[in-house]
C-alpha cells in the first residue's frame, strides 16, 4: 500500500483527498490521516534509498563522470519546495 500511495502521489500527482478517494474505491477503509502517514513512510524509504553512499559510489565508479540535473516542484500551496538531483548518464536520484 505505500508504493501505490507513494505512485498515486508523485507520478499521478494526487492530493492526500485523492488519494484516500482511491483508497475507498478498492475497498481499502483508511482515514486521511493514514495515508498522510503512509507518504510519510514512503518520502522516508525513497530518503534511505538515494542517500546509500556505497550504492552512489558504485554507480559513479562504473562512470568517467557525473552530469547533475536539478529540478524542484512545490506539491502544494504553502508547502516547501522539494529539490531533486538526479545524475543525467545513470538516471539515478543523488
């Protein structure tokens, strides 16, 4: 369930109330409040995933160089701007 709230959020780009709407409709009984819990969980295994030290190093071993990228999105009104670095030759998120 966090990876298909995690996706109904970041790639489809629904709100926490769209989220929870699709919930319902697959019969999932959950309040509001969990599935802001439930991005909670998903931001902080994505944050383990691309801040592995050893995992980076791996990849830029394998390469002559790093092309960085940086691009930021505002989820929603009044919220903070989430920053992201992502190596161009790899695709992956620094």
């Amino acid at each position: 369930m966090i990876a298909l709230v995690g996706s109904l959020r970041y790639q489809q780009h629904r709100s926490v109330p769209q989220i929870h709407q699709v919930l319902e409709s697959k019969g999932l009984r959950v309040s509001e409040r969990t599935v802001s819990n439930l991005l909670n969980r998903y931001d902080e295994l994505v944050s383990l995933q691309v801040s592995d030290s050893g995992r980076i190093g791996q990849i830029v071993a394998r390469q002559s160089q790093v092309v960085l990228a940086i691009d930021g999105m505002q989820p929603d009104v009044g919220h903070e701007v989430l920053w992201v670095i992502r190596d161009v030759l790899s695709g992956e998120i620094c």
